[in-house]
C-alpha cells in the first residue's frame, strides 16, 4: 500500500488528488486497487498517514 498525492493544473486553477493505493502483479502487467481517496483531508492528516506507511517499510 501507498499514498499517491498528485497535483496538476487544469484552467489555470490547481488541484490535488490523493488517494491510498495498493498495486500488485497479475499475468507480468501491473495493476493498482484504490482503497480510500484522501483528497478531503488535511495537509497535516496526509503527511501522518505518509510518515506511518514509511515507518512501517522501514520495518521490514
């Protein structure tokens, strides 16, 4: 699992999409599965969820 944070522009006008992901294998072609979109949450809330997902690599 990992959160990909996206931003782009579109109109002049900047958006963010973040969304929890999880990717995996199938038949050599890579696919990823959406579990939660985190785009209402706050600065704050998204790099907590970032610090822990890479806290619990760093324990692997």
């Amino acid at each position: 699992m990992y959160i990909d944070d996206q931003k782009y522009v579109r109109d002049g006008k900047i958006y963010r999409r973040t969304l929890l992901r999880n990717s995996y294998r199938k038949e050599g072609k890579v696919y990823h599965d959406t579990i939660a979109n985190l785009s209402k949450c706050s600065e704050e809330e998204i790099e907590v969820l970032k610090m822990a997902f890479k806290k619990k690599i760093e324990k692997r």
